[in-house]
C-alpha cells in the first residue's frame, strides 16, 4: 500500500513518461496481463491509454489489472492510467520516505 507521499512521487514521475501501453478492443486478457507484468518489471511505472473501443473505462480497468497482477494503481485521468510495482531485480524508484 503507497502512502501519500510515495503516491504524490509516482504522480511526479508519471508526469514525464509516455504511455506504453494501449488497452483496446480486446480488454484485459492473459495477453495484456503478461504484457503488464513484463513492462513494470523493466520499468516498475506503467502508463497506459484506454481506447474508445475498449469495454472498461480507465478506472475499472486499472483496478482489475491491478488486482490481477499486484500492482498499485497510481492515478487515473479521463482515459489515462498509471500502474506501480516494484521490480524484484532492477529496482529504479526508490520509496524509501
């Protein structure tokens, strides 16, 4: 669980990266799910785009992916949403506060 301070630090660090991921008409399956485990193993903070097309809006599905491989969800913004979840061998972020 981030506290508000950390969550306040990932917001800042979100702000600069790019989305890496775009959740589309397919929704959330095994597929997406692995992609996100790998991506925030790389990078430990994701930010993804909902498509229109897709059948979850932003919070619902940052809270099932979340849910589903561990993570925590940072923020969500109209159809943007940002995942943390720090990686067991390349830890980049420091939460130390």
């Amino acid at each position: 669980m981030l506290t508000g301070k950390q969550r306040a630090y990932l917001r800042g660090l979100a702000q600069k990266i790019e989305p890496v991921i775009q959740l589309g008409k397919n929704g959330i399956n095994e597929n997406t799910l692995s992609q996100y485990q790998e991506a925030l193993e790389a990078r430990e903070l994701v930010k993804t785009t909902v498509l229109k097309g897709c059948e979850y809006d932003a919070k619902e599905a940052a809270h099932d992916i979340a849910d589903a491989i561990e993570a925590e969800v940072v923020q969500v913004i109209g159809n943007r949403f940002v995942l943390y979840k720090p990686s067991k061998e390349k830890k980049h972020i420091e939460l130390d506060f």
